[in-house]
C-alpha cells in the first residue's frame, strides 16, 4: 500500500520522494514488511502514509533508534527526529513513535517538520 502511495506521491507532488519510492521497488521489499512500515500502516490513514515515510527518511533514514542532541541541549529522538522539549518524551517502540507522530499531525500538520517546509 505505501509503495503505491509514494509512486502517487512521486508523480504529482516532489521529485524527492522518487528517491524513497526507488528504494521500494518488489524486487527489494522482503515478504514481511519493516517495523516501521507496519507502524506507518497502524498509525496512519492512507493519504498520510507516504508522507510519513517521507520524513522518517530524511529525518533518520529510518533508523527509530536514534537520539539527536543539539547544541541547545535538547533532544530529538526516533524516526521522525520529535523534538522532547515541544512534543514529550519519545518512545523507543517504533508503533509508539508513529502514534505520537499522527497526533501531532492530526493538530498541527506537518509544518513542525523542517524536512517538509523545507519542500
């Protein structure tokens, strides 16, 4: 479902997404789906789930473990970068981040995500 969601995505909104898209070809898609595509799948409705994917790769390439402080102190944290300060503790379960994650855009949008603004 989301590997037809990003090539949708490719064709009519940005050329960056085809990156994402390229890496998704069924040749390189496993027969069970990463843990991050599951909770992209939970967590989101359909017309959100290829902008989810989107910015977990550029935030952390995907990688939900990673914990980013800056030079202010502050932490960003798991696959979408959530900043602590702003957003609460982030989880370290993949589903966790996810949810978390659709709350926020359920209230703000994507606009907190300087990866998306920045497109």
């Amino acid at each position: 479902m989301i590997g037809v969601i990003l090539k949708l995505l490719c064709a009519s909104l940005l050329s960056s997404i085809c990156l994402v898209s390229a890496l998704w070809t069924p040749a390189l898609v496993s027969a069970e789906p990463s843990p991050l595509i599951q909770a992209i799948e939970q967590a989101f409705p359909p017309e959100q789930q290829g902008m989810a994917m989107y910015i977990a790769m550029r935030e952390s390439r995907g990688d939900c473990s990673i914990r980013i402080i800056d030079t202010n102190n502050e932490i960003s944290a798991g696959c979408w970068q959530v900043q602590a300060v702003w957003w609460g503790e982030v989880s370290e379960d993949v589903n966790e981040q996810a949810h978390q994650v659709w709350l926020i855009v359920q209230e703000h949008g994507w606009e907190p995500w300087t990866t998306y603004r920045e497109n």
